[in-house]
C-alpha cells in the first residue's frame, strides 16, 4: 500500500483501541476512533449494568491477573507507587493517563456505535473502507477510510450453553458477563459454572456471603496465587528468555512447583494438560475455600431440575437459589459486515499472525486483540498495532495470500496441538518477538552484549517486559533502558509502607556480578558456533 494512505478507522477505545490510535499517530496517519460508550477504558471502565450492549465489564471488585510491568504499554510505565497488581480503576486511570500523554483524546469520538463496515465501491482499486456510524439518536451517516483496525475485542456476546431443564428451573440463571457484585446472593445456595478465572471470582465471591457455593468444571485447571518465590509478582519470576534453558524445561519446573505448593486443593482441580496448554487460575481464596468447604468443586453440569442441577458424575444438589455461568463468549463483530474475509466460522476468523483477514485484496484491515495470551493482552494488541500502521503506511507488507493461507493453517495446527482450548492462545514473549521481529523492534542481544552488556543482561536473564521492544529499531524510545533498569524499583515502591527494622538488603550488584560471569560463558559459546 502506498504511503499515501493517511486515514484510518479505529473501531473501540479500549486498551487495544487506545494503542491503535498512539501508533497510528506516530506512523504520522489520521486516526478516527469510533467508541460506543460515553467514555474510553472499554473492559475496564465499571458499569453498574450492560444490558443495552450485553458487553463486558469489570465487577465491583476487580484486580488485574497480570502485574502492572507486564501489562504496560512498551512506553508507558506505570507510577512506581501504584500496586503491582491493581484494582480496576487504577486501569482504568493508567488509560485515561495514556490517553492525555499522547494526546488520543482529539482522535475519539464517544457514544458513537460502528453499525456497518464494507468496501468502498472503488477498493478493488483503492482498498478504501466505508464505515458507517450512528451517533447517540441521530441519524447513520457513513465515511470512507483509508484502511481500519477492528479493536472491539473479544467480549461482546456472552455465551450460555443449552443445558437439559433450562427452562424449568425455578431459581435464577445468569452469566458473569453482568456479574458486578455478590450482594443479591446472601444466604443461598448457588453454582458457578466454568474454570476460568471469572469463574474462580464468582465463585469466591458468592461463598463469602451465599450459603454454599459448588464450582462445575468441565475439565480442570492449574491453580496458582498471583504471588511467585518470595513473594514477588508471579510472571517476573516465570516468564523470563533465559536462554540456557528451553521453555518446555522451566515450564515444566514450574509445573512441578505448582504441584508442591497445592497439592491436596489441587486434586479436585488438576487438568489433563501441561501447564502452558491454558490459562492459570489465579486466584488466592480458592484454596482457603475449599479447606473450609464454602466452594466445593464438582464435574460437569448435566441438567437443571426444578430446584436444583444433577452432575455428570451423577451427583445432584437441590435446593439451589441460582446458577451463574462462566463460560466465556461467542465471538463476533458487534457490526454488520458484507466482507467474506470477516466471516466469522466455528468461532474462527482465519488470521496472518492472529492480525490480518485472509482473501484481501489490498492490505488495509487489521483485526487486533483477537487473542487470548497466557499473560497480558495489552503488550501482545500494541504490537500488533505498531505492525499493522506499518503496513497501512507502506513501510513493510506482507507475504503473498498463498503464503498468508499456508501460514495461518500452519499456525493454527501448531495452536490447536499447544492449547487446551482454541486457537487464539499463545504464549505472550513468543508471540511479541514474533511481531516485534516484523517491524524490526525485536533486539538482539547477543549482539547487544558487546556493545551494552549491563543492557543486555538484565533482559536476558531479568523480566521479560514490554520496554524490551522499545530499545531497538522503529519507535525506539529513549526511556526504554531506564524503564527497563529500574524495573524492582517500580515493584518494590508499594509496599515501602513502613520503615523495616532489618535495614539488611539484597545486594544487586552481587547478582549482576553473577549473570555476568554466565552471559560471557554464553556469548563466546556463541561466537565459537557462528565462527564454526
């Protein structure tokens, strides 16, 4: 695409939305966000109900699964000062702070819902697209766009399985998805359904209030506290490149930690996948609720009764007041499309890199945050901004549609062997270096040790984190080193609350000492194999 491109529709401004419209603006495009809501945040703005949009919201309670250096935009850190793992409006103020930082704000246009997308009469030619929006109660009014990205995310229609004796059951029925608080089920006896984290809250949640709460799960998951070794955020300790070891090794280390540390609470949990196949199950009250038997963990849901649920395992409970359920959503585009690409198929829009539509005949449409990472989502949907503004300027392209077609079924074969559940699961570090290499924001550091080896080693063997894809190539950041060096400071910061008796601390320097001695072993190993 020629760089005469300069528009570009950005449909929702919620995290994915916000990053598409910063990333627009730095490629020097027009960005034009379209946002539904009377304000940005999508996700993580509170609403007492969703029942016009059936979208989405945080409950009253929300804190984030992923620690606020993981979840950070690659240029944008978190106030050292805020907790490392945040309730909802600290996300929500961090948007907001985003949004002002960079001026994103002029580019949004609130309470305006996307009603239809289509090609331009002329895209064959062009690759324009025609958006068609409705603002609040007035009337539609349409407008052509040099290319868009589709940020409406993947929470839009909350799905409900058909279970036996739906319609005689005489308690109430409802979905996490316009779950907000556990007031109304004081003193009842409930079921929660599912085995993601939505469900692990609900069903917490309810128990410290309800009667007696059951837990239905399908199939089982890996539990684990968002508190890693000593304490420190979970996915800082984990999710590290070390190269001296594959991933299968320190995931399987992992595994066998998790095993040791919840090993009674874990039986009636446990999957029959590794534990990369899925999300963890992050939740630090499931365990103190099964030990004291205020969630009790149960198989599959078989069928309602009038007054209760029979299991799979043929077990039932009567008496039961309600059923929430936890079971995700069906995807879709919460706009009309005429687009074949775009067509939606058992819950699969075929994907380059889980970004860009197959069949097109000019590359001006992204689908971004069509993911679910084993992490952090925001990262992953920047990336794929950065990329996609890329291409719509004419800075890089992509492959050939056999070589999109060929890629994608091979990725999603890849996918489908890797993952529990479908095919947008990733692991979060190998999907951004996929990206990141794209663009050419991926470093190298084996070659960066030569020439800032303090640099490179405290991103090899430290945190992965998003400030890693902002030391190198285009939109490289001058912050990004000190982003990354002063990481513990960032993690420490909130919890220096009280002055500790024990002044004794952790020399850093020792450790670097110690990484340093190993990166040289490593870098002329690895000059000897290039040399070889």
């Amino acid at each position: 695409m020629s760089e005469s491109c300069k528009t570009v529709a950005i449909i929702g401004a919620g995290v994915t939305g916000l990053t598409a419209i910063k990333c627009s603006l730095d490629e020097g495009l027009q960005p034009t966000c379209f946002e539904r809501f009377d304000s940005i945040g999508g996700l993580w703005t509170y609403r007492d109900t969703d029942a016009e949009y059936q979208t989405a919201s945080v409950y009253k309670t929300t804190v984030t699964n992923t620690s606020k250096e993981t979840n950070a935009f690659s240029d944008f850190p978190f106030p050292k000062e805020w907790p490392n793992y945040m309730h909802h409006s600290y996300m929500n103020k961090y948007l907001n702070m985003y949004a002002d930082e960079f001026g994103l704000e002029k580019c949004i246009r609130l309470s305006t819902s996307v009603t239809r997308l289509e090609q331009a009469p002329d895209y064959d030619i062009s690759g324009r697209w025609v958006v068609t929006t409705k603002h609040k109660n007035e009337m539609e009014t349409s407008q052509e766009f040099d290319a868009v990205m589709i940020c409406t995310g993947m929470f839009n229609n909350p799905f409900t399985p058909d279970v036996p004796g739906m319609d005689e059951f005489q308690g109430k029925i409802s979905h996490t998805n316009g779950y907000r608080t556990a007031t109304e089920f004081e003193g009842k006896r409930g079921v929660v359904v599912g085995i993601g984290n939505s469900a692990g809250d609900a069903a917490t949640e309810t128990s410290r209030v309800a009667s007696q709460v059951f837990l239905s799960a399908r199939h089982g998951m890996w539990l684990s506290s968002r508190r890693g070794p000593k304490g420190y955020p979970i996915e800082l300790a984990v999710v590290r490149r070390r190269f001296l070891r594959p991933l299968s090794m320190v995931m399987r280390s992992f595994e066998k930690s998790l095993e040791e540390r919840y090993e009674m609470v874990q039986k009636p949990l446990k999957p029959a996948f590794g534990v990369l196949a899925s999300e963890l199950l992050l939740n630090e009250d499931i365990p103190g609720c099964i030990l004291n038997g205020s969630v009790v963990i149960k198989g599959d849901l078989a069928r309602f009764t009038k007054t209760g649920v029979e299991f799979v395992d043929g077990s039932r409970e009567d008496n039961i007041d309600f059923v929430i359920f936890a079971t995700g959503y069906r995807f879709d585009f919460p706009f009309k499309t005429d687009c074949p690409a775009l067509q939606v198929l058992d819950q699969h829009v075929p994907l380059y890199k889980l970004v860009f539509p197959l069949g097109l005949k000019h590359s001006t449409l992204s689908v971004n945050g069509h993911i679910k990472p084993v992490g952090a989502v925001g990262p992953c949907s920047e990336l794929q901004a950065r990329w996609a503004a890329r291409i719509f300027k004419g800075l890089a392209k992509l492959p050939s549609q056999s070589e999109l077609a060929a890629e994608v079924k091979m990725a999603d074969e890849e996918m489908a062997a890797s993952f529990a559940n479908h095919h947008r699961h990733v692991h979060p570090l190998l999907y951004m270096d996929n990206i990141a290499t794209e663009i050419g924001a991926r470093p190298n550091f084996l070659k960066m040790f030569f020439t800032d080896p303090e640099m490179s080693l405290r991103c090899v063997f430290g945190p992965a984190i998003p400030f890693h894809y902002r030391l190198v190539g285009p939109g490289k950041w001058a912050g990004a080193r000190e982003a990354i060096a002063t990481v513990w400071d960032r993690v420490l910061e909130p919890v220096k609350t009280r002055k500790p008796t024990d002044q004794t601390t952790k020399s850093g320097s020792q450790m670097l000492f110690v990484c340093l001695g190993i990166a040289v072993l490593v870098a002329v190993v690895g000059v000897l194999m290039v040399c070889n």
